[in-house]
C-alpha cells in the first residue's frame, strides 16, 4: 500500500488530506498518476500542468521513478510567499 499526501491548495480543492492505494508490485510513478486520474478526475488539470511537484519518499520524483509498497508519495503545489 502507498501513501498518497496532498498539500494546501490541493488539499481543499481535493477534500482530502491522504489516501491509501494498493499497489500489485513496484510500479512507476506515471502508472501511479493514471490510476489517480481515474479514481479522481478532478486531480488532472492540477497534476498535468506540471507545475505540481511530486516527491516519493520526500524526494523529487520523475515520472520513470518506481513506487513500491510502503512509500509516501506527496503532491507539492506551487507555494506563494517570500519577501515583500
């Protein structure tokens, strides 16, 4: 089982702050987002931008990058802030 994060404005936009998704194997993160895709459609527009950073394990993941049993995957919306 993986563990799937959103965070702020993903979070309200989705209604949830984490899911749980079983997994038959490793398997890439694309794989991943497709499945995601289908159970919540609302999720594309968000993650097909790109401009959402995903990280597995608090890493920055690619596509290519293999998501196994265990792992926490985490949506990273743009964040606003820094110096005025």
């Amino acid at each position: 089982m993986v563990t799937v994060r959103f965070f702020a404005v993903l979070k309200k936009l989705l209604d949830r702050e984490s899911m749980h998704v079983n997994l038959h194997g490793p398997t890439t993160l694309k794989a991943l987002l497709d499945r995601l895709e289908e159970d919540i459609p609302s999720i594309r527009s968000v993650i097909r931008e790109g401009r959402t950073l995903i990280a597995v394990n608090q890493e920055i993941a690619q596509e290519e990058t293999l998501v196994s049993d265990g792992d926490e995957v985490a949506f990273l919306p743009p964040f606003a802030g820094g110096q005025h």
